[in-house]
C-alpha cells in the first residue's frame, strides 16, 4: 500500500492517524514539525503528505513550498483550524491537493486520502506509448501502464498525442467505454509543458449533479446550506496544471455554461462569489456519447462542443484494431503475473486464435477482466483456449473447436506461403473448402441433393456442377 507523511505537532493527531491508516493497510511516517517533514521527504519520498498549517519553526506554506522543491507531483492535504481557512486557500492555489478543516470526518478524511493518493500515482506514473523506449520503475519492473497497440490506427493516436500535447490547445478525447481515454489523456498530460504542474480528475459521472458545481468551481461562506467556510474547487486547485473532465457528454446543461465562460475567459467564479477568479488551466474532455446527437437533441451546448472539440483524439474500439489484441493480452498476462509474483504462463496459439474471434463489446477494460481471471485460475501451463474460453463464458466455449481450426488453417497457409508452395494457393484452399462444405451437406442431408442444395442456398444444377468439378464420389446407396 502507500507510505504516508503526516506533519503535525500534535502528538494525540500523529498517533490517531497512526492507527487509522494503519487498518486501511498504509505505511505511515510522521513529523512533530516541518523541518523534520521537509527532512523525511528528502529521505523517502513519500506518497502522500498530510500537513498541518500551524507549525512549530517554519510555517506551513513553507514546509508546503520546500516539499514541491523536492518533489514537484507530491500530493499534499492541507489541515487547518476554522481561523486559518485563507492560508489553506493560499496554499491550495500553490498546489496544494486539498485542504479539510479540523475536526474532521473520519471516512471523509479516507475518501480524501484515497483520492490524493490516485492523484498522485496519475501525476507521477507515465504512460509509455508501444513503440517508445522502455522506462522502468525503481524495482526494474517495466512500466505499469501502456498504451499497447502496433496497428496503424494506433500509430496514428500516437502521432496525434505527439503533435497535441506540448501545445495548451484544449483536447477532447472520443471512444467507447472502455477503450482507454483516461490512459491518452494522461499520456497528453505528461508530454506537455504542464507536466510538472497538477493534474486533477473529475469524473462528470461519478460525482452527483448537487455536487459537481461546488466540486469544479468551489464556493464562498454561506453559498447554500452547510457551506461554514470558504472552499476552494477542483479547477481553481490545478491552476498553472491539467485537469481531466472524464464523462464530459453526462455534465448537466447548467454546468456546460460556467465552464464555457472558463474556456472563452479564462475565469470562473464559485458559487456565492461575486468575483471572476482568473484561471490558468488546460482542459482535456472525455466522453462515450455522440456530442453531435447530443448536441441536436438539445441536451450538450453547441458552442460549448465547438470550444472542446479544438483537437479530437479517437481512441479505436478493440474490434477495429483485431492486430492488436495477442499483444494487449500478452501485456496483461505479463502485468498480473508481475503483480503476483508469479510466472507467467504464456499463451498458446489456439489461445490467441479465441481472443482474436471475440467482439470485445467491453473493449480493453474487458481483454484486461480476462486475462486476469485466466490468470488466476492458471493451472501452471501455457494458456490454451479451453482456458481463455471458461472465462469468457458459454458463447467463447463454443468457438474453441473453431479457433483452433482456423489456427491450424493459419499454420498450413503459413507454412506453404513459407516453403514456395503458394503458387496456386488460393485456388486450392477454395476447392478444399468448398469439396469439404458440400460433402458435409451431403452427409446432413444422407446424400439427397435437393436438400443438399437447399441447405447451401445454391440451385441443385450448381450443386451437381461443383461436385463433379471437386470429384466427389456420393455412395450409391444413399438417396439421390
């Protein structure tokens, strides 16, 4: 799990959060004060800092500012009392993650904590693009997250993620659920000039209608009902950074326009506020839906589609982009087996033959599901189909017999494109299967042509015709 610094001088608070982060499966370190934090930032880095603001010797802000010298993506929560609610706002603009006013909420708190530390890992771990130079993390292990794919469709999103990302051009990226948008955008975020500065996530989705103003644009004392304090929101903190607006088709119509007048001003203003808040941030969109169709039923903004839609970056679904699916599958397989400590088992060319004949409906994120329960239920040899198929369900179980022919059909193709047997190839597999397509019609149908010929939806003089030219010999006691 995650190592997590806390900065307090409070020795009752150091000793809860001990406790409470220690259940949840966390390593925990902690100071009575910020030179010591700073000093075991510089030692360990570590995931997550969670500071407070009063501090003995130097101050929070500080403490805040040594700590992102050391490590620029360092996630940070500021604590504070009600009386200092404006030096957590100031630190909050330097880059602060968040800030939570103490008392606090115990599960709040660890829905905050989880969430910083995603953040983090967002910030500090690349993703690499197939093709590139292969980075590593500290243990040598290959880097964890990858957008795999050699096909030319994929060579292209590659191209484009080059070209879009040093620019501050705002990106909207389109494709199914499922398909890896999150993964390109991160990949524009860490190849940009923002790369150092914050990257923060909003899933439009995820979060209720209620809450995603408050969450995006933040609010002033007294906005609504249970607004104590003033609070900073999502945009306002990734100031100078990126922010991630994932589900963007899904935002509720009153929300589009306040982030339009971000996009066209450069400013936002939070709820209850009466002044425009300046705002430098680059916003990279995502949805699965239409926004065409949205747009023309009335239910996404126009302009607002015209400002997002700067720079489209289609991820393909995995239907369009068949060449690339062993490979996705061999890097899952690889990634679980790491993850696990185990060996990978490999996967067998019937296995790969399975994975290719399948829809993918669930796109990556279901290639991923698979592979890690093949894994788990790996029985110490190669992935075959059998294996691929019991966690794909009843439908895969069924293709298995075909996978595996169409691979030894594969192999014999192979073998004599090869050798120089090809000449004549296409010729001869198209009388192979056509004399092994009729003979198995007429043994369904005991030798009865008419039927034969029903059954292959050809004329029986055709069916005559063909088996005399592939010389077939029918039985003289089967019906005619």
């Amino acid at each position: 799990m995650a190592q997590i610094l806390i900065v307090d001088d409070d020795p009752q608070l150091r000793s809860s959060f001990e406790k409470l982060l220690a259940i949840e499966g966390h390593t925990v370190r902690t100071a009575h004060s910020g030179e010591r934090g700073v000093e075991l930032v510089r030692e360990s880095l570590p995931d997550l800092v969670i500071q407070d603001v009063r501090l003995p010797g130097i101050n929070g802000l500080e403490t805040f500012k040594r700590m992102r010298e050391i490590e620029p993506k360092l996630p940070v929560i500021i604590m504070t009392a009600f009386g200092a609610t404006e030096t957590a706002i100031e630190a909050t603009k330097m880059g602060a993650f968040d800030f939570v006013l103490k008392p606090f909420d115990i599960p709040n708190i660890l829905d905050l904590i989880e969430k910083a530390l995603e953040a983090g890992r967002f910030m500090r771990s690349s993703v690499q693009l197939d093709g590139a130079p292969a980075t590593a993390t500290a243990d040598g292990a290959p880097q964890r997250d990858m957008l795999v794919g050699r096909s030319p469709i994929m060579q292209e999103l590659y191209k484009a993620i080059g070209r879009v990302a040093p620019t501050d051009a705002t990106a909207l990226i389109l494709g199914e659920s499922g398909t890896g948008k999150e993964l390109v955008a991160r990949a524009v975020y860490q190849h940009s000039l923002r790369s150092g500065a914050p990257f923060l996530i909003i899933n439009c989705v995820a979060i209720p209608e209620t809450l995603l103003e408050s969450e995006l644009f933040g609010y002033e004392k007294g906005a609504f009902t249970g607004a104590h304090g003033r609070r900073v929101g999502k945009i306002e903190q990734a100031h100078r950074g990126s922010i991630f607006l994932d589900e963007i088709g899904d935002m509720p119509l009153s929300i589009q326009a306040k982030l339009l007048r971000l996009l066209q001003e450069r400013q936002i203003e939070r709820l209850g506020g009466r002044g425009a808040i300046p705002v430098d941030v680059r916003i990279i969109a995502a949805t699965n839906r239409d926004l065409e169709a949205a747009v023309s039923k009335g239910i996404f903004r126009e302009d607002l589609y015209y400002r997002l839609n700067v720079v489209t970056l289609r991820m393909p679904p995995l239907r369009e982009r068949g060449e690339d699916i062993a490979l996705l599958a061999e890097y899952f397989l690889d990634r679980f087996s790491r993850e696990a400590r185990g060996a990978n088992p490999g996967l067998t060319d019937e296995a790969k033959a399975i994975l290719r004949s399948h829809g993918w409906p669930g796109n990556v994120r279901e290639l991923a599901n698979t592979m890690q329960k093949a894994f788990i239920f790996n029985r110490g040899r190669p992935l075959d189909a059998e294996d691929i198929a019991l966690t794909m369900g009843s439908d895969a179980s069924a293709r298995v017999d075909s996978a595996a022919a169409d691979e030894a059909i594969r192999r014999w193709v192979r073998a004599a494109l090869v050798t120089g047997q090809s000449g004549d190839l296409f010729e001869t597999l198209v009388n192979h299967f056509g004399a092994l397509l009729l003979a198995e019609a007429l043994a369904l149908t005991d030798g009865n042509r008419t039927r034969a010929a029903k059954l292959l939806s050809i004329s029986r003089p055709t069916l005559l015709a063909r088996i005399e030219k592939y010389g077939l010999k029918i039985e003289t006691n089967v019906s005619r």
